[in-house]
C-alpha cells in the first residue's frame, strides 16, 4: 500500500468518526496534527476502536508497545507508525 493510500484510509477512518459523533471535520484538523486523544476527537476507548478498524482496512497490526503513546496519538505520529 502507498503512502497516499495509507494516508487516504487515515484520513477517512478519522473522518467517518468525526461524522459518526457529531464532531467537525476539516482536513486544516489534520495539518495541525492534533493528539487525537487530548483533542477530544476520540477517547480512549474510541481510540483502541478507531486502531483495530484502521488495522483491518489495512490488513496489517500495529505494535504499539514499542511506541511512545505521545508519538502514536498524534496524527502524524499515527500515519508515521502505521507507514513503518
């Protein structure tokens, strides 16, 4: 998968979120690459819901023990980890 397609999938999963919860959306959210916890776009168990169903649109797990949880939180951190 490219790294577009990584950050497509991203981007809409997020976005689906947004949309499921009533909450604004701007891709101008991303570029500022918010903590997608602190920011209040997703809590932790929105979070954990939100990893799983990204891991199952790109059939691959993620192994978040080996990462600081400050770096995976925050949208480039994710879309970083994700594109290892």
């Amino acid at each position: 998968m490219s790294p577009q397609e990584i950050k497509n999938a991203l981007d809409q999963t997020i976005e689906a979120h947004c949309q499921e919860t009533g909450q604004a959306f701007s891709p101008a959210l991303l570029d500022a690459n918010p903590n997608l916890i602190e920011s209040g776009i997703f809590d932790s168990l929105a979070f954990l819901q939100f990893i799983a169903t990204l891991e199952e649109k790109l059939g691959k797990e993620f192994d978040m023990l080996d990462e600081d949880p400050e770096v995976f939180t925050t949208y480039k951190g994710l879309l970083q980890m994700i594109s290892k």
